[in-house]
C-alpha cells in the first residue's frame, strides 16, 4: 500500500481530539514503530510434525503482523479514530434518495434578455443555504469582499452585505459551525471579512498558501457545504460583484447526501492542508477516497430524472484515490459528445497564464480539434472579454476557428462575449462587468466547473468540477437548462464575432 512507504513512515491525517465530533482533520507526521519482534526458537529438537506445525504458526504470525502493519500503519494503541462506514450508495455507485438540482446565476445590472429565461439567482441560492443549515455550512473560497467598503461603496453591494450579515448570524446567533477554507490573503485579495467572522467566533478559518504546498497556483475554488446534504458550486467568488455586477453560474443541490458527502471530502482535503505546517501526503487516507468517479458515476434521481454524476478536483495532488482529476472531467465529457459541444468560459488558452515564462499546454485545445476533425462535432466556444484579457488569447482562438471548413464537415466556431457598463458608477467598479462563466454543455452531459480554462487551472490550482448526464430523458433536464442558457447567450446582442473584437 502506498501509504506505508520503505522506512514504515507515513504522513497522515488524524482526527483532532478536540474536534473529533466536528470531524476537522490535522496533517500529523507520524512514525511507525518497528512491528517485528525476533522469532525465539526452542533448542530441542521436535519431530517432523511438530516442526511443521511450527513453521506454520510461525509463517501465520508473520502474515498477521504484516497485515497489521498495512492495514493499521500507526498502530492499534494510536488509532483513535472511529472505524470509517462506508456509505451503501458510494459501494453501490447508487443513490437511493431523489435529490434536487437548481441551475443558478448572477446577472450583471443592466444586462437585458428580452423574452429569454433568467434562472434562479445566486443571491437566493446562498440565503436559501443559510436558512436552511441545522448544523453546519463550509465554505472554500478564492477570498473574500461581501461589503462594498471591501472595494468601493456602492448601491449594488447590499447583497453581498446581506450574505455576510446572514453568515454572521447563523454564526453568532443559532449555533451554526462554519468553517472557510480560503486561498492565502494578499493585498488585492485581503481577508478583511473572514477575519471579522473570526474574531467575533462566528466562524473558523484556515488559510491554504499553495506556495508552499505546491510551489505555485491559488486555490480557486468557489464551494458551499450545508449539513452534509446541501451544497453549491460555480464561479461566484464570495463577493458582492458576483451577486450584482459580473455574470455567473453555477449549481445548487438540496437534499442529496449521498453527493453532498462525497463533496464533503473535497472540502476535507481543504481543510487539512490549512492546517499548520500542513503538508500533501503521498497517498491520502483511505476515508478520503471515493468510489464516484467517471468510469463510476453515482446513479442519482436529480428533479425526478434518472442521472449519472460525479465530481472532480484540480489540481490533481488535492484528488484522492478515485477522484477523478478536473482535467480527465473535462477531456472524458468531451470525447462523450455525439453531437456538439458548447463551451462558455471566461479565459481560453492552450497556454499557461501565470508562469514566468511562456509555456504551450495544448491538452484541451487538442481534444476540441481531433473531435472537430475526426468524428465530426460541431463545436462552439463562447469567451469573455473584458479589461484584464491578455491579447494573446486571440491568436489561438482564431487558429482555432480557422479549422473551420478545412473539412466539408468541421465547424468550430468562436464568439466574443462582452458585458458593457451601463453607467459611468459600473465603469468605475474595479473587476466587474465580465462574463465569469465556466462550464460545458454537451448532448451527453453537463459540466458546471470553478476554474478558468488555462493549464494553471488544472495543474496547480484548486478547483472543483460537477458534472451531470441526464441525456436519456426526454424532459428538462440541467443539460436542456444550460443548452437554452448557452443559446440564450450565444444569440444575444453581448456576444460578438471574433473578428470584429479589438482585444489589445
């Protein structure tokens, strides 16, 4: 087993006493003793049979103590934590349970559909989430700016205020444990916010420095975990800009604890390496693995409509065994498609965005031309632009165009979308008015993620994916949902041709 490595040492991670009921975890280094005792022989001599019999016993104590040791490698005095059960749904891949499923998303002020369905808010979904927790709501989180002070005041921030002021009092005021899980603090990502939860004892924070874990990335997560059987996940920031002036989307579940756990343990990884000193072990614990995954989706009922979903997680260090990495999601929910895929997603490019030095990652710009080339899917990418787009994405998506037509049946197709400011006040708000999109849509599945589509995303940075297909039902299903989005979208009057957008 990997997680006994040559020397019998292993990190790993170990329930902490004192929070033991709140299942928090510690990265502890803990060192195994050695197991083996020597085997005295007797100097007598014994007959044949009583030699046999002795091997024998002595043979079945040697297996015994080795099984000990791969199975308990921190002994049985030390293991203080209860036995793990293993959940009926995640042996089974089967949830028996009818869970429910609410595309949702923030729509900037101003911007105008006319006679287009607007799906639930955000805003909403999160106030639901308050409301509803008995017991507990996790959060990991990018960082932190609910109250307009955080940025510049404005009229559009009370949502964010409410939120935060619905948190701090589930916090204060009805006993509810929350806990954040957010990527290390800088100056134009403070943690004012998440401090002052703290410091009135509204919520316990750990911060993850993925420096330090990785040696580069952020985590980029944007996740809610309610009472173990709720949850949220999409590219809202927690930010009072996601809920008013930047478009998002996302998902959130109710009632679904058979996922909701399995989401749990993605928040867990988080978790313990927020802890200090804290560490990526070579192998996970085992009660950290999963056995939902893209070659085993959990079989779920979401709105009443038999469904396969699973979740996945970047980069691939944060993923236990059986996690299915973010990037195997996105290339496994692609070669899927029979038909199209569509694509909406804030930065596109077969590069790195963030390292020193320019770096070509063309890992899913290949899968979209080989899929366009050879079998034929039609293929269409909607990408945001805003002040903060680099100009070099331009070229790769016209290289990506191009290829259009290159064959009688190639078609690949890109568009620009743009979220103006209706007002010189929305012009002014610093990072807003974008189009924060991140998810796929195909004739076969749904993807709803938390990263941008870059190689960083999925190399070291945090991120989770959901994703869903409900293709064999003939109802409305969260695919139809978010094809009539992406359409709603790709026809309006914010998306533009590639050509006719001066992106410098």
């Amino acid at each position: 087993m990997k997680w006994v490595n040559k020397g019998i040492k292993a990190n790993i991670v170990e329930l902490n006493t004192a929070a033991e009921d709140e299942g928090r975890f510690d990265m502890l280094g803990l060192e195994v003793g050695d197991l083996s005792n020597p085997v005295h022989r007797r100097t007598i001599r014994r007959p044949k049979e009583n030699l046999f019999k002795s091997t024998f016993l002595t043979v079945t104590v040697i297996l015994g103590v080795t099984l000990l040791v791969l199975f308990f490698p921190h002994g049985l005095g030390s293991f203080s934590r209860k036995p793990v059960a293993v959940d009926v749904e995640q042996t089974s891949a089967t949830c028996n349970q009818s869970c429910q499923i609410t595309l949702v998303e923030s729509i900037p002020e101003g911007l105008t559909y006319p006679n287009k369905t607007i799906q639930p808010s955000i805003f909403d979904s999160w106030l639901r989430l308050i409301d509803i927790a008995e017991e507990s709501i996790d959060i990991a989180s990018f960082y932190w700016s609910l109250n307009g002070e955080d940025v510049v005041p404005h009229p559009s921030a009370w949502k964010g205020e409410l939120v935060f002021k619905r948190l701090k009092e589930a916090g204060l005021e009805r006993g509810i444990q929350i806990r954040v899980a957010q990527n290390q603090p800088s100056k134009s990502a403070p943690d004012e916010d998440t401090s002052v939860l703290e410091s009135l004892g509204a919520a316990v924070v750990r911060t993850l420095d993925f420096s330090r874990l990785i040696g580069s990335g952020i985590l980029h997560t944007k996740l809610w975990v309610v009472d173990g059987k709720h949850f949220f996940v999409g590219s809202a920031n927690m930010d009072w800009r996601s809920l008013s002036q930047v478009k998002e989307l996302g998902a959130t579940v109710y009632d679904c604890p058979c996922l909701a756990k399995d989401m749990s343990k993605i928040f867990e990884v988080y978790w313990a390496l927020g802890d200090v000193n804290a560490t990526i072990p070579e192998s996970w614990p085992q009660d950290l693995s999963t056995r939902i995954n893209y070659t085993n989706p959990l079989m779920v009922a979401l709105n009443d409509t038999q469904s396969s979903v699973y979740l996945s997680s970047s980069p691939p260090q944060l993923c236990p065994q059986g996690r299915t990495s973010d990037l195997q999601s996105v290339l496994h929910t692609m070669d899927q498609a029979h038909e199209y895929i569509n694509i909406a997603v804030m930065d596109y490019i077969p590069a790195m965005l963030y390292t020193p030095h320019h770096q070509y990652w063309p890992d899913i710009d290949n899968q979209l031309r080989r899929l366009a080339i050879n079998r034929g899917i039609k293929i269409r990418l909607l990408v945001s632009h805003w002040k903060h787009t680099t100009p070099a994405i331009v070229p790769f998506l016209k290289s990506l165009a191009d290829i259009t037509n290159v064959y009688p049946h190639v078609d690949v197709q890109v568009k620009i979308f743009i979220v103006p400011a209706f007002s010189p006040d929305q012009e002014k708000i610093p990072f807003a008015r974008v189009n924060h999109n991140k998810y796929m849509v195909t004739d076969k599945a749904a993807y709803i993620g938390t990263s941008n589509w870059s190689g960083d995303y999925f190399i070291s940075t945090g991120g989770v994916g959901l994703i869903v297909n409900s293709s064999e039902s003939s109802g409305q299903t969260l695919q139809s949902q978010l094809k009539e989005l992406f359409d709603r979208d790709w026809n309006s009057a914010y998306a533009h041709p590639l050509d006719s957008v001066n992106i410098s």
